[in-house]
C-alpha cells in the first residue's frame, strides 16, 4: 500500500513484536507469528505492552496462528488464522 512501511520491534526489555505496519499518518499495528495452535492471553503480552508504549497511534495487534477460527483478546487484539493472508471469503 502506498504510504505504509514495514518495521520491526524491540524494546530494552526484549518485548518484540515480529512486523510493525505504520501507514502515513503514523498509525501501527503490530504483528506476532506463531506456530503455536494453543491460543491464550500470554501469546499477547508484547503486543499489549507495544500498545501501551505508543498510545493513540496503536491500531491494533494480531497473533497469526495456525488454528482455523479468529478469537478476540480484548482492546484492540485479535487471534487471526495465518491462511487468512490468502483466503478468499
């Protein structure tokens, strides 16, 4: 998309986040891969700390994963199916 870079995340206490989306406005949303298919609110923390971190300017945060149904993890957090990437609905 025009206007959107990609990035990565690290903070001084090793939270990271695999792939960071900022479109031109300065909003992000954070990315986690796992090839986990045990989904739970420790799959988050990272994200959640990154939100806090940036404030506003979070958009959201996801856990790809390798089970078949997308699963709400509170403020703006959301479980999502790796095969969504490429699925057709």
């Amino acid at each position: 998309m025009p206007g959107t870079s990609l990035h990565h995340y690290r903070s001084a206490r090793q939270e990271s986040v695999d792939l960071v989306l900022e479109d031109a406005r300065g909003v992000l949303l954070g990315i986690k891969v796992k090839a986990s298919s045990r989904m739970g609110r420790r799959k988050f923390r990272n994200l959640r700390a990154f939100g806090e971190a940036l404030g506003d300017r979070f958009i959201g945060g996801v856990v790809l994963h390798s089970r078949s149904e997308s699963i709400s993890f509170g403020w703006r957090l959301r479980a999502v199916p790796v095969s969504a990437l490429w699925r057709q609905d």
